[in-house]
C-alpha cells in the first residue's frame, strides 16, 4: 500500500509547500506519525498521495483513514479535512470548507474508532481545480464528549484557529489531493 507524506518543513522540494498546503492551512510541522488514507472505489483502492489528482465520484464515500506509529493505545488523535478553495481557487472567499472532523481517534488505529463531530461530506468541486486537505493532530488528552463541538457553518472554517482552540498544537501528519468538477465525458 501507498503511504502519505507525513513531514513538512518550508522546503521548496516539500509537496505540502508547494501546494501551499503550509501557509494556507496549516504552519510548517515536523512530521511525527505515518497517516495513510485510502478510497475504495468499485473495489480498487486508491491511496491519497501529496497532489494526486482524484475524481469526486472515486471520493464519494468515506475513506479509511489509518494512524500509524503514532504511539499506543493511549494516545489520541484528531482528523480535520478541509478544502481551501471555496467557491473556485481564484477567489476562495470562503475559505476553508469543512469536510469531515473526527476527534478522539486511538493511536496504532484509524478513524472508524474516533467520535465524529463532522460528518463526511463527498468533494464536489464545481469551478477550478480545489486541494482536498487532511490534517492530524496529536491531542494532549481525550476530549469530552462535549468539548470538541462542531462549527456553526462549514464555511469559512479555519484550521489553525480549531487547533488553537482544542489545545492541539501543530500538526503531526497532513496530505492533499487535487479534483475539479466531474463531466459526464469524464465519468466514464
């Protein structure tokens, strides 16, 4: 199986930094976990990789989400998935669009074992070519049922403000993926 990129500096050879994932998103982190995150699309898997262009139907349903080396049992872990380029990239004024939020992940495991506050919302990309963003976060400890509450809007969401407001510091793991709006042509 494919793996993600996991580590991020300022580096111009950083795929995180050249899609502009750190500066838009999130701050430049040193990587600390392995984060894979696999769609299954009619039977195939298809691993996000740094860039990889996907289509919105082979991301249509939920993606297994895996945390690995991330410690043990003991230790939590926070998903947030964003797209940076709402409505279009050109004017994103409404950036970040939330997609998915999912706190409470034990490590060594992945997302079906965390409490979602978000749920999954498929990409739908309608004007330009949107970054899909998918950054995990090491919590200091587990969070209450009731401490992690969802955003009033998915629009205009910010990543770094959730993290400053949850006490989770800087990213341990983050990787992106690329898709436009899907034609009919393209479809098949």
């Amino acid at each position: 199986m494919e793996k993600s990129s996991t580590a991020s500096s300022s580096s111009s050879s950083d795929p995180l930094a050249v899609g502009r994932v750190v500066g838009e998103v999130i701050d430049a982190f040193k990587g600390a976990v392995e984060m894979t995150v696999t769609y299954s699309d009619n039977k195939k898997r298809v691993a996000v990789l740094n860039g990889r262009e996907l289509s919105p139907s082979a991301v249509a349903a939920r993606p297994r989400v895996g945390v690995h080396g991330g410690g043990d049992m003991r230790s939590f872990f926070t998903l947030v998935m964003t797209d940076p380029d709402v409505p279009g990239p050109s004017d994103p004024f409404l950036r970040e669009h939330v997609h998915w939020i999912v706190t409470n992940i034990p490590g060594t495991t992945d997302v079906s074992f965390g409490k979602e506050v978000v749920a999954y919302e498929s990409p739908r990309p309608v004007i330009g070519i949107h970054r899909f963003v998918f950054v995990l976060f090491q919590q200091k400890r587990r969070q209450s049922s009731s401490s992690t509450a969802a955003p009033a809007s998915r629009d205009r969401f910010c990543t770094r403000r959730f993290a400053q407001d949850n006490d989770l510091g800087l990213p341990v793991a983050a990787v992106y993926f690329v898709a436009q709006r899907e034609t009919a042509a393209r479809r098949r």
